[in-house]
C-alpha cells in the first residue's frame, strides 16, 4: 500500500503541505526565522499517533454502541534536548466525557488500536517508548 | 524537551487537531465513514518527516547563500497490506529548480539534515526504510 505527501517552499521558512487533497501552511519555530503562519512540522508526528488511534477508537465504540460525550486524545512528547531532537517517548491521554461508560469495552477498545490497527502505533512503537492513559470525566481510570 | 497535540472528536469521524495554537480538521477514508473534511492521520507522519527536513535544507541552503528558484520535498511511503498497516519503506525526493545549483553543496545540505537536524528523521530510521533522492531541474542527481 502506498501513501504520498509534499510540501513546497513558499517563502522565508513556510512551506505549503499537500495530503490527500488538501494544503495547508506549516512554518519554523521564530527563533528559526519562522513566521507563524501555520504549525510546526514535528508536532505533526503527534498528531498523527492521537489522530490514528483516536478514529480507531470512536470506530471500535461505535460498533460496541458505547455513547460518548466528548472523546479526545492528547498526545505528550518528550524530544532528545541534542540535535537531532528526535522523539523519545509519547504519552497517549486518552479522554473520554460521558454518563455510564463502561472501561472495560473502552480498555478494550484502546487495546484493538494499540495492538492491532493503529498503523502510526505500529510504526513508532519499536523507537520510541509509548505508554497511556485512560481518562474517565476526570478520573484516571488506566495508566500503564 | 516537551512538545504537546490533540485532537478533538467533532462529529463521525472528524477531529479537530490541535497543535502550536493551530487548528485543521482530519477526518477518516470514506470506505471508514469519513466525509472529506480534512487530510486522514497517518499520512501526516510524510508531511512531518517532510517538512521537518525541507525546513532544515532551505535554512542550511541560505546560510550557503544558495539561491533556489523552487523546492519541494515529496515523501513517498510504503506501507504493510496487513494490520497494523505500519511504514515499511519511504523515499525522500529533494526536488530543486533554479540556474547554476551547486550540487555538492545540495548534497551537503541534505546530508547535514539526514544525520544531524532531523528529528523525525531520526525518530524514524531505525524503524523504517528511509532513502533519498535529489532532483535539480528535472534530473535525478542522487538516488541512494
């Protein structure tokens, strides 16, 4: 299967991206001589991961019909402080609002993304350490 | 070094991504419920590995005082038939047009990104398959 992606240099440090379709602006940091026009690049990697696993997610407790309020997934990296600043480890937060959800269908769920079909999961898990938590209306109900 | 993302379920599968004060939405393939509302997660892995290195090489390439008339960087993945549907495999084109483009120092500007700037490059080599190729004017200069 493959995929394709491009970014093209506009002017200063902005450059246009182009996925699937559509564009949009990403820019250096300012210290880089970036302009903020549009986030950065490396962050994209983060939210590639909580994108990923997020629809993964609301895939598999939809199928369970499991109702949710609000759901959102935080992505926290920590980066090598030497060049190059690659990415050592990534807390996945996993944040669910709603009355009477069951954990163990939602573990479950988080679980199949994890193990099975989260594809960024998959890629990144050999190189940087992964780790997760569970959050319930406010409660940590999993942390690993 | 911390670097944080988000992202935020909207309706179907849609989320709204969060990342250096900016926000785009990313929705799933349609065959997955998605409605073409935004770019889907995973390739935004390519655009950050992308934007991440395409960034370094125009900055290194104007400290050279190299003067380009166009850039562009496309990453081309290859990714697994089976679940989790991971990269395998991506090529990293540096795509330049202009007059009199010095290669070696292209090469070198490339170079210094790939080993020592590039963290998502870094993240990413012991994992998956990354080579390279440069284009100057329509003509491949480098394939490793």
């Amino acid at each position: 299967m493959a995929m394709q992606a491009n970014v093209v240099w506009k002017d200063g440090m902005a450059f246009e991206a182009h996925l699937d379709g559509f564009n949009f602006t990403i820019d250096a940091h300012e210290k880089f001589g970036g302009r903020k026009l549009g986030p950065m690049p490396k962050g994209l990697t983060l939210v590639s991961l909580a994108g990923c696993t997020a629809m993964d997610v609301i895939s598999i407790l939809q199928k369970m019909r499991v109702k949710v309020d609000s759901f959102e997934v935080a992505t926290d990296g920590v980066l090598t402080e030497e060049h190059p600043k690659k990415f050592l480890e990534i807390v996945i937060k996993y944040i669910f609002k709603g009355t009477d959800l069951p954990l163990e269908k939602i573990k479950s769920a988080v679980t199949l993304s994890m193990e099975t079909y989260c594809g960024v999961y998959a890629t990144l898990k050999p190189t940087v350490k992964l780790s997760h938590q569970i959050i319930i209306n406010g409660q940590a109900a999993v942390e690993d």
